[in-house]
C-alpha cells in the first residue's frame, strides 16, 4: 500500500486532470488508470472562487483524493496564496508544492520551494514538493516537514522519461523510509515501470496520458505498467552481468563427446 | 407549411436554425437579449474558421464527419463568395517540430508542404517557415459580418428579430420555442459548463495573410485568422473556469508572444479589441439538440460554432417540422470503442 500522511492507497499512480479533449475522456481516463488520486490545478482550472464549478463538480463526482496543484507559480508568495486558496476551494489540506524557476525547463526553483514549503508544513499542510533529485534539497525539504519527496524525472511534459537513474537511485537508497514519487516527464508506460522497478512508491503524470492521442488506453496502459513495476520490484529482480549465464540446467544433458 | 417556431436567442445555433427553418416556409420569431445582432453573442469572438480535418485532432470524429458539410451549408446560406476556401497552414517552430509531426499523425485531409509552396501560398511567411501542413479543403468566414448577413437573409425571408428582449423560453409556450442562448441558457441543461474563451484583434500593414495559420505549441497552440482591412484574429484560450468577464495578463502575454513567435511583424500591430466570452459546452464537448413537449435546445456548440451550428439546426429542424421525439445524440466515439 502507498501510505502518504497517514492515508492508504492501493493504486500507485497519480494522474493530473489538465489537457484532456474533453472532461468525458478525462473522467473516464481516471477510471480506466485506476488512479486514487487526482490532482487538480487551482490558477486556471478553478479560479479561486469556486467560478470554475462545473469542471470541479466532474471530478467531485469520481470521489478520488484530489491534490490541489500550484502549477504556473514562481515565487514563495504566489505558491503559498495558491495553496491557501487551494485548501479553501477543495477542503484539503494536501497540496503538491510547485515553485517553477524558468519557463523553458520548468524546472524548480528549489530554494524558493523549500522555503514555501516550510511556511506551508507551519500552516498545517501536508506538503508533496516537486522537486529535483538533489539529495541536499530533498534533506531540507525533509527539515521543513515534508514527509512526501516528488522528485522529477525529466522536465514537466518532456516525455523524456527518467533522464537521470543513478540520480534517483541514489536518492532511493538514501531516503529508504521516505515515499518518493517520480513526478513529470514521463512519456510512457515503460517509464513508469522503470521508476517502479528501482523501488519507488509511486508516479505522478498528466501529459502522457492527456496528450496521447487515446487517453483512455494510455491510462490503462499505465496502470497496468506501474503495477507491474511493483510486482517486479518486490520479486528482487536478478542482477545485470557482463557474461552469459546458461538458463538451461546442466544435468541431465546427454555428454556426447 | 403553416407552423410556427419561436427562437430565443440570436446567435449562431439560433440564425443558423432560423435559416434552415425559414427555407421550408416555417413562420419564425426571434428574441435576442442584445441590441443588436452580435452583441451578447459568443459566436462574436469566434475564429469562423471551418476546419474539421485539423479539429479532428483532438475532437471527437463526430467533428470531422459532420463539420464537412458545413463549408456548403454556409455557402448556401451567405453566398458562394462569402466563404474563404482557402485551406488553413499550419506551422511549428524549428524547436517544436516534434509537434507538427504529431499532428500530422493524428490527422489527415493534408499535404506536406516545403518552402516553394508556403512562398506561393503565404509569402510572408516563407522566410520564416520551411515546412507546413496544408489541410486545402478547409475554409474560413469573417463570423461577424456572417451573423450580420445571415440576420438580413432570414430576415428576407420573413422572419421577425426582436431585440432587447429577455425571455424565458417557458413564457411562449404553448407555441413551439427553441432556446438558442449558449451559456445563458444553462439553467435549464443539466451539465452544460462554461469554458473561457480570450482573443485579440490587431492591425498592421507589415504582414499580409490570406488565410487562417495555426502555430503548434506544447502549452500555447495558436491561430491567427486574417480579416478586412489588415485586421487580424488572435485566438484563442480555452480555461476550464466561468469567473470573470476580463482578459488575464498570462491569457494576453501567451497570445501575443505566440503571435510575435509566428511572425515578428506582430510586435508591431496595433491592438484594435480584447474579446472574452463564454463558450457553453457539455461534458463531452459535443452539441446536443434535446426537446421537452414543446420546448426544443440546441447548446453545446462548444468551439465549433460555425462548424456545427448547421447541422445542429438540421436535427431540430427535423424534429421540429416532423414532431420527432427521437433526435440523434452525437456520438463520442472515443469513449464507446470496447475496451474490455
């Protein structure tokens, strides 16, 4: 089970809501990912007010988690006003923290994140932080009092799936208590296996699904992906070797010489 | 035929429905809120743009099937000459070529086109662009000057526009009554959501287009539609959010910086007007005609207005005149396919 502030959940991925043709093909997406949880971005999407209603209404009714976002925010300040919005709007307290550093790699800012996410966890939230696969960054993001790390696996939308392994291995092996979650860039099914596989708790995506050019398969095929990233994972996978290891058992081979 | 139709609402579905009423010799009455044809239309701020194969990206291939025929249905309707058939361009940066080859996979009705035909085709644009996806069936109109013109045609043939008028649908029955207000409407249509739609015009002499260009873009795709007197369509966002009557500040800097991105002439274009409005749409993003004994809807038309009010105004016109109860439900394909 992904255990996440005290919550349990039996599915590992977590699917963002934006850019579906339509909010049919989104709810029936969520549906066939078997997602749990949802996130749901606050500045466009809704608007503060509870104006975008009718959108909020569609996932309302797939009666999931929902993880507001602060997608699109750059500073400390904007990030934090998102979220208290973000608690007002949706009554949750989680909040997956993005403070964006530039426009081409969106890419985190990673002091103003962790800076955000202190006077968050003081406010009473329960912080998921996108951030990179700094391990310095992760140990304050830690300090701060988040007990959830999202580090990245490759620019938000890029597709480009895990840039970085060792990275994130090492980050896996340091932290062995805390859940990470692989959060953007993946691109496809095979990537979230991957990020399974290495031990991580869970996935977080939006534009490969969303993008692809049936939605409702790609949620399906990720969900089968990450769950059998998982199963191969608990199994101890065998090790990679330089040389050839015969799989067919010697005895009982007729000797012919 | 002696029957008689009341619509409320003057925008496209309600013109589009009147006309292809009127046509059969039905007597129709007209209620528009606004004081004028337009004015409280979101059909106003619209594209016009008739391009079904590059919708078909990512809309439903209900779209495409039906969007088609609404190239000729204009053209009756306004006058041969009144639609610009003249296909639609669609470029990438050098940076996002990834994305033109994802269109291309995702469409059709296109020809791939490099730099001599783009020249011939759009020559302002030939130093900026080496490849572009020509879609040649498509078409655009100018949707002002067409909801203008369509009011003065149906009104030729007999039907009454009155203006200033706000009016529940319910007020006029027992006589037949179609609501054709869009988003306004919304009380009455369980699930109809509002989604934001900004665009600009703008004017400059430093670039001439004659016809409709898309610009792909991972986050901001863009198009620009060429109007009258250098004049030029921006469009358009789309936010899941029914707050507010303004244009925001991102909404204006993604629009205008694509733009910019598209042709650096933008930079000096003059801003004639920022339009924002309301498209109505349903969960699926298709329209829909539904009837309740006497009252008849058409809403839904989401962003495609002009490619699907006439077919719309075709199913409640047959529902109307043959008292059908049964009228077709667009299907969304892409959710039906057997997934088990």
């Amino acid at each position: 089970m992904l255990d996440v502030y005290g919550e349990k959940f039996s599915n590992r991925l977590l699917l963002g809501s934006a850019q579906y043709p339509s909010p049919a093909i989104l709810s029936e997406s969520i549906k066939q990912s078997q997602s749990q949880i949802v996130t749901v971005s606050l500045r466009r999407e809704s608007g503060g007010d509870l104006a975008g209603q009718a959108f909020w209404q569609i996932i309302q009714d797939l009666k999931l988690k929902v993880l507001p976002n602060t997608a699109g925010c750059y500073t400390v300040k904007e990030a934090v006003t998102t979220a208290h919005m973000a608690r007002e709007v949706f009554n949750t307290d989680w909040v997956k923290l993005e403070v964006i550093g530039e426009e081409d790699t969106l890419q985190p800012n990673v002091f103003e994140l962790v800076e955000a996410a202190r006077i968050l966890v003081e406010d009473g939230f329960k912080v998921f932080p996108y951030t990179t696969d700094d391990l310095i960054v992760a140990e304050k993001l830690l300090q701060a009092g988040c007990e959830v790390l999202m580090p990245w696996g490759a620019p938000i939308g890029s597709g480009r799936g895990l840039n970085n392994p060792y990275a994130l291995k090492t980050m896996r092996s340091h932290f062995p208590d805390t859940p990470l979650i692989v959060d953007a860039g993946i691109g496809v099914p095979s990537h979230a296996s991957q990020a399974m596989e290495m031990g991580f708790d869970a996935v977080l995506l939006n534009t490969a699904v969303a993008g692809a050019g049936d939605p409702v398969a790609m949620a399906k095929a990720f969900n089968l992906a990450i769950e059998a990233g998982l199963l191969a994972f608990e199994a101890d996978p065998i090790d990679a070797r330089d040389m050839a290891e015969p799989s067919t058992p010697m005895m009982g081979k007729a000797f012919l010489s | 035929m002696s029957m008689k139709v009341n619509i409320v609402g003057a925008g496209v579905a309600g013109l589009s429905l009147a006309w292809q009423l009127a046509q059969q010799g039905i007597e129709v009455e007209m209620f528009e809120r606004g004081s004028k044809v337009g004015e409280k239309a979101c059909s106003w701020f619209a594209g016009g743009m008739l391009a079904p194969w590059c919708e078909a990206e990512n809309a439903e291939p209900v779209v495409l099937e039906y969007g088609k025929a609404s190239l000729v249905w204009w053209q009756n309707a306004l006058g041969e000459d009144f639609v610009d058939a003249k296909g639609t361009l669609v470029f990438a940066q050098q940076r996002d070529k990834k994305e033109l080859k994802r269109f291309a996979r995702r469409t059709h009705g296109y020809e791939v086109v490099g730099h001599d035909v783009i020249a011939s085709l759009e020559p302002d644009l030939a130093s900026q662009y080496q490849e572009a996806l020509f879609f040649k069936n498509e078409a655009h109109l100018d949707p002002r000057k067409a909801l203008i013109r369509l009011s003065e045609v149906v009104q030729k043939l007999g039907v009454k526009i009155h203006f200033e008028q706000e009016i529940e649908p319910e007020d006029l029955l027992p006589e037949k009554v179609v609501d054709c207000r869009g988003f306004n409407g919304a009380k009455a249509l369980e699930g109809l959501r509002p989604v934001k739609g900004e665009m600009l015009l703008v004017k400059t002499n430093e670039i001439s287009l004659s016809r409709p260009v898309r610009l792909l873009h991972p986050r901001i795709p863009l198009y620009v539609v060429p109007r009258d007197n250098q004049n030029f369509m921006i469009g358009a966002t789309m936010i899941e959010n029914g707050h507010g009557n303004q244009f925001s500040v991102r909404s204006m800097l993604e629009l205008l910086g694509s733009a910019y991105a598209l042709h650096p002439s933008f930079a000096e274009a003059e801003i004639i007007e920022m339009g924002v409005d309301l498209r109505p749409a349903f969960i699926d993003n298709l329209p829909r005609v539904e009837r309740k004994n006497q009252i008849w809807r058409i809403n839904g038309l989401y962003r495609h207005g002009y490619l699907l009010a006439p077919y719309m105004a075709k199913l409640a016109a047959d529902s109307i005149i043959n008292d059908k109860d049964e009228i077709e439900k667009l299907a969304d394909f892409k959710l039906k396919e057997d997934r088990a």
